[in-house]
C-alpha cells in the first residue's frame, strides 16, 4: 500500500508543482519580471517528480504483474481501487487548468490562436496526462486478468474491459463494474 500512497502522492504533487509554474510564468507575463530563479526551480522539479513519477509507474507496473503471478485477487481489487478512484480528483484538475489555460490562450488572440503552432503545445501535456492514466491502469488490467483466469470473465467482457482501462472516464466506469461484480473473495485471501 505504501507504494500506491507514494505514486498517488506524486502525481499530486507533480501536478501542484506545474500549477506553481503556470502561475509563475503567467505573472511574470503580466509584470513583465519573468522571475527567472523561481521559474528554473519549478521546472527542475516538475522534471524530478517527472522522473520519480515514472520509476514509481514501472514499480508498479511490477508490482502488479507479481501480484497477478501470486494470484492475490484481493490486493488487487484493493489496489485499484484506491489508484482509480483516488485520481479522479487529479484528472478533475488537470482538465481544468488545461481548459483554462487554452482559454485564456483563445481570448487573448482573439480566436487567433487555433491558427497558430500554439494548440499543438497541448498536446504535451494530454500525452503526460495520458500516460499517468496508462500506469495507474496496470492494476485494474491485472485485476480484470486475474478475474478472467479465476473466475472465467468471458473473453469478450475481459477485451472490452482492457479497452475500457485504456480510455479516459471509461477507465473509470470499468472499475467501477469490477468492483460491484467482483466482491472480496473470502478464499482467494
């Protein structure tokens, strides 16, 4: 559990540290003082917790493949979730901040900005934002295994499952599904 407290608390906090960094480059648009030391000092630790983020994702990407090999059907239902339903907020707040930044882009050129390379620079941070959801998915696709293997889910629910682990929101509703159909199995503890 301590790994999934750590991984849940790094992408917060990557998260928050890329809210400082917003809010330091757009004050120092306004004031026209960039504010140079503060605004390496974020981007060096967006990059860190970048980095320590995504050994903590191949940590338990193994994690999860270890407790798939064990069979240890409970730990993974309870580690998915507390991941899936503990990052809802974090995706809540990603898409806001990026919503808000592509406005604040769209009103200040006037609508011009759809015209220019400008959009193509979120695609940066959908593609972070999509590769944490990959990582925080590895255990439900465990999970969905594990169930498939134990208690026959059917090949087409276990595709589509999988499919659904893969999608933003659908994620979400898979896990969901799987957790009110699949209980805690008194004999798989």
């Amino acid at each position: 559990m301590k790994l999934i407290r750590n991984m849940l608390a790094g992408l917060y906090v990557n998260l928050f540290m890329v809210i400082a960094l917003i809010i330091t480059l757009l004050r120092g648009l306004i004031r026209y003082n960039s504010g140079n030391i503060l605004k390496s000092l974020l981007i060096a630790a967006v990059v860190i917790t970048l980095i320590l983020n995504s050994i903590l994702a191949v940590k338990n990407i193994i994690n999860t493949y270890r407790l798939y090999k064990e069979r240890q059907y409970n730990l993974l239902r309870k580690y998915m979730k507390v991941v899936k339903l503990g990052m809802i907020p974090y995706f809540i707040i990603n898409f806001v901040i990026y919503i808000l930044l592509f406005m604040l882009f769209f009103a200040a050129s006037r609508g011009l900005v759809i015209f220019t390379p400008i959009p193509l620079l979120f695609i940066i941070p959908i593609f972070f934002t999509y590769l944490s959801m990959l990582f925080t998915s590895c255990y439900g696709i465990g999970f969905a295994a594990i169930v498939n293997r134990e208690k026959n889910l059917g090949s087409l629910k276990f595709i589509v499952h999988i499919l659904f682990q893969l999608c933003f929101i659908l994620d979400v509703v898979s896990t969901i599904i799987l957790l009110l159909k699949y209980n805690q199995d008194s004999r798989l503890i």
